[in-house]
C-alpha cells in the first residue's frame, strides 16, 4: 500500500512502484473527483450496493455533465449488487480540496 497527501505525488509513487503500469485506486467521491479532475482516470469501475435508507450518497458533489463519463457495461453480482463500468474521456481543473478532505481508504 502506498499513500501520500498529495494526489499527484501519491500518482508518481504508485507509478514508480510498478513500473508505470496500470493504477488501481480505491476510495470513495473524493478520490474519484480528484484524479478524474487531473485527468488520470482511464476507467470508473462502480459497484453499487443496494442499501435501503435515507436518501442516498451522491457520487460526487462536483462532477457535472461535461465530466465525459461514456457507459461501457453492467454486469449484475451476486447479493443484488451491479458493477457498472465507465470510460472517462476528458478532464476539468483539479478541484481545490486541502489534502485532508480526500479520502483515505
């Protein structure tokens, strides 16, 4: 596991670290939103698990329709979950978020 409070020092990390292949981030709105923003997000590969109380969790507050989300698949999973897929072609301005606002996990 590699962090870093920076996103884009925490890219070149995980880059280095293997070898500049493929990057797999996990985390939550945030994290999308931040490395979407810089234009590093290839894939969005979503599961949603269906939970039944309030009103929900927005993805992401700040995405909006010129994000360039373009739907790949679906695929259903067990449990009731679905995996839904994204290319993301495009990017926007980094978001202005102190680093302690992103997530962590």
């Amino acid at each position: 596991m590699v962090t870093d409070s920076d996103p884009a020092r925490l890219l070149e990390k995980i880059r280095a670290a293997n070898g500049g292949g493929d990057v797999h981030l996990v985390g939550g709105p945030r994290t999308i939103e931040t490395f979407r923003a810089m234009g590093t997000l290839d894939k969005l590969e979503l599961v949603v698990l269906p939970v039944f109380f309030g009103d929900g969790i927005r993805l992401t507050p700040s995405i909006n329709p010129g994000a360039q989300l373009i739907f790949e698949t679906q695929r259903a999973l067990d449990g009731g979950s679905v995996e839904i897929v994204y290319t993301c072609d495009g990017s926007r301005d980094p978001p202005n978020w102190p680093a302690s606002q992103l997530d962590r996990n």
